[in-house]
C-alpha cells in the first residue's frame, strides 16, 4: 500500500514547506535540476489503501512536518 497524501509536490515545494514548518532560513538548493522543464512531481496513489484500509489523511503536511521534527517529551 502507498500511504501519504493524494496531493503531489516537486522536491522544491517539500523543501519550502519543510523551511517554513520548522521555521528555518535555510537556503534551498535543488541540483540536477533542467531549466525550463517544469518540476517533477510525484504523486502516489493511494486509491488502493483509502479504499481497503479505509485510510484518510488526518494530519496537513507541514503538521507532519513539526511533529516529525520536534521530539516530543
């Protein structure tokens, strides 16, 4: 089963909301990367696991982000 979200996002959009969850400055870099190809995204589907498992997203990326990040005592 592919589990996540529906919704797809280039590797420059993760790293953007990864910054602005944790509340970093960080510069972004994304090597490898053609100028003028719009960005990959990917997209798993997660059809197979919504509908056998009754799975539904609950938790807003950048929510999963900060409580991925931030141990929690």
């Amino acid at each position: 089963y592919n589990v996540g979200s529906p919704h797809g996002l280039s590797i420059r959009e993760l790293a953007e909301t990864v910054r602005a969850a944790l509340g970093t400055t960080n510069d972004i870099q994304v090597l490898g990367t053609p100028t003028g190809s719009p960005p990959s995204v990917y997209v798993p589907d997660t059809s197979r696991a919504m509908t056998e498992l009754g799975l539904k997203v609950k938790v807003d990326l950048p929510e999963a982000i900060r409580l991925s990040a931030v141990p929690n005592p």
